[in-house]
C-alpha cells in the first residue's frame, strides 16, 4: 500500500493526525482490527482457469464493479483542501461506491453534483435534536443518496484518550453546524441521541422511503433485531477500534452474523481492511462488500483527489491479482473453502 500515512503524520497537525488514527482506550481493539485479518491464510485453487476475471457484487440489488466503499469519515476538509469533493471524486472515478458522513464539511448537494452518477450513501447519525436528523435525511433524498447508513453504535463517544492527550478541536464547520465555534470531538459526541432505539430505527427507515443500513453490528441476535426492524443490510462494525476497546475486531464478528441473516439481507464489513486480499478474505467469509476509510483518507491528506483514487485503484487491482491467483475467477464466487485460520 502507498506510504501515505507516514506522510500524512508529517503533514497534519499532530493532534488532527492523532485524531484520525486513534482509538479508544488502549486500542487493542485499533490494532487488532488489522491484525485479524492476517491471522487469516488464504488457501489457493490451481488450474482453474483464470484468464477471465470479475470483482463484481451486487448490494442492495445493484451491481457494483467491486467490493469496496469509501467509509463515512467525519471532517476531511481538516485533511485537505479538497474535503469530501476529493474523496467522493475518487470513489466515482473507481467505480467505489462513496458513504458521505453526517459530519460532512461540505454540503451533501455538492458532493452530489461532483460524483455525477456514481453510486453514494449517506451516514445517518441520530442526535437528540431529531430535526438535524430529519434535514440530513432530507439532503439524502434531494441529492439522490441511494441509502441510509444509520450508525447505531454511539450512544455516547468512546474514551478516545489521545484526543484528552492533545487536545484536539474541531476548527471546521460542518454540513450540520451543531454549535458554534471550534469544539472537541467529545462534546460534539455529546449532542448524540442516547435514547436510540429499534423503534426509532424502524420509523426513520419508513419515513425516510429509503434503504436502511444500520453499521455498528457485531452479535448475532442484534443482526436478527435488523432484519426484524426492516433493514436492507448491515455492516459488522467496531467503527474502526473508535468506541468500545477490547470488542469483536469485525474479522471475528462477521461470520456468526452471516450465519444470523441466512441471506434476508445484505451483509457488509469494515475495520483493518488494508489491501485487496484483506477484501477476499471477507468475501470469503460472507460478506457481500467491504468499506475502507482511513487508508482513503490518508491518500486524500497527502495529495488530495488524485491520493485518494490510487488507494482505492491499489486496492481494487490488487484484489483482481488475488481472484487470479486464488484460482476464483469471480469475486462473487469466494466462500470459506479459501480461507483458514493460521495455527
């Protein structure tokens, strides 16, 4: 993968770096994300005939050239220049479907224009005054969002001790402008709606008349309570090591929730995913795509748009490599007979 991360922890203030990268408490739960996926060994067929190859998956009953999304990430214009134009031009250019984040610093209706066509998500965050939440779902529908990604994993912030550590601020402001002025992230967190609940979910979706995908699932039994509260889909989701220290890295989590849905609804994961067999190797397991963020990001802090699109063309090409080399010609074809568990 491109170096871009160190060079981004050269060119962001250190504690904007720390803001991206970090996670809560000790961040066992950060690191074992990526290590997760290693811990996985792939188990190649031979002489299968691999001349032709194709990295299509269907999510929501759309085709999709690949697996990957660019994962919802909050307050790119701290990144760069660019912010979530950037981002979203490199997801359309790649064929990546893009999920704008509710703390979007740019307008939704602009990120639209920019992506043209191109497939896109918006990430829902509830907060407790419930009419930013109805103006976002609004900006999802005039903008042409495909879907909802609700996060139901944030009750409250995390212990996110690096930011305690630097002290971080938000100096931008955002799409919904919560407060005025700089604020930290955790009294930002704050404003989120701890009363959540399946009720509220369920009437969102319907009120919406969009697609819900609720991110953030990691047990089998809440998998089951999606797909009785109407979800089209879910991502198993530690939002990336940032909230609950020491859970389920989204490797260990995904194949028991796959097994709850049985196929009603689709099945996406995030966390660690680094590089294009990480991508099979969750395909493999179950699920139906996968979403990247912070390797995005970083691409997008060092070089903007054109950063951003060699992380996800990287990332796409190197899973073409591993369908030829895993001798399955066809992304949608993958399942556990080419995956094992290192001893």
């Amino acid at each position: 993968m491109h170096d871009f991360e160190a060079r981004a922890a050269e060119l962001l203030d250190a504690g904007l770096f720390d803001y991206f990268a970090g996670g809560a408490g000790d961040e066992m739960t950060l690191r074992d994300n990526v290590a997760s996926w290693q811990r996985l060994a792939l188990a190649p067929r031979v002489l299968a005939g691999v001349a032709e190859r194709d990295s299509s998956v269907t999510v929501l009953g759309r085709r999709r050239a690949h697996p990957f999304f660019v994962a919802p990430m909050a307050y790119q214009r701290g990144a760069h220049v660019e912010a979530e134009i950037g981002s979203a031009r490199a997801a359309a250019a790649t064929g990546s479907t893009y999920v704008l984040s509710s703390q979007t610093t740019t307008d939704p209706a602009e990120v639209a224009a920019a992506m043209g066509d191109a497939d896109r998500w918006l990430q829902l965050y509830v907060f407790s005054d419930r009419a930013v939440t109805h103006d976002l779902v609004q900006a999802a529908r005039d903008g042409g969002y495909e879907a909802l990604l609700i996060t139901v994993d944030f009750p409250v912030g995390g212990r996110r001790e690096r930011d305690e550590r630097s002290g971080y601020v938000v100096e931008h402001p955002t799409y919904v402008q919560l407060s005025r002025g700089p604020t930290t992230p955790a009294e930002r967190h704050a404003m989120h709606d701890p009363s959540l609940t399946w009720d509220d979910v369920a009437a969102i979706g319907e009120a919406s008349g969009l697609p819900v995908v609720l991110k953030g699932i990691l047990r089998p039994d809440d998998a089951e309570r999606a797909v009785d509260a109407g979800a089209a889909g879910i991502v198993v989701s530690n939002h990336g090591g940032r909230q609950l220290d020491t859970v389920l890295s989204g490797m260990d989590a995904l194949g028991p929730v796959v097994d709850a849905v049985a196929g009603r609804v689709d099945v996406l994961v995030d966390g660690g995913i680094r590089r294009g067999w990480d991508a099979a190797k969750a395909l493999a397991l179950g699920a139906d795509a996968v979403l990247v963020g912070r390797p995005v990001l970083w691409g997008l802090a060092c070089e903007g748009e054109p950063g951003a699109r060699a992380v996800l063309q990287q990332l796409v090409g190197e899973l073409d490599n591993t369908l030829a080399l895993l001798g399955c010609p066809r992304a949608a074809d993958l399942d556990t007979s080419f995956v094992t568990r290192r001893s």
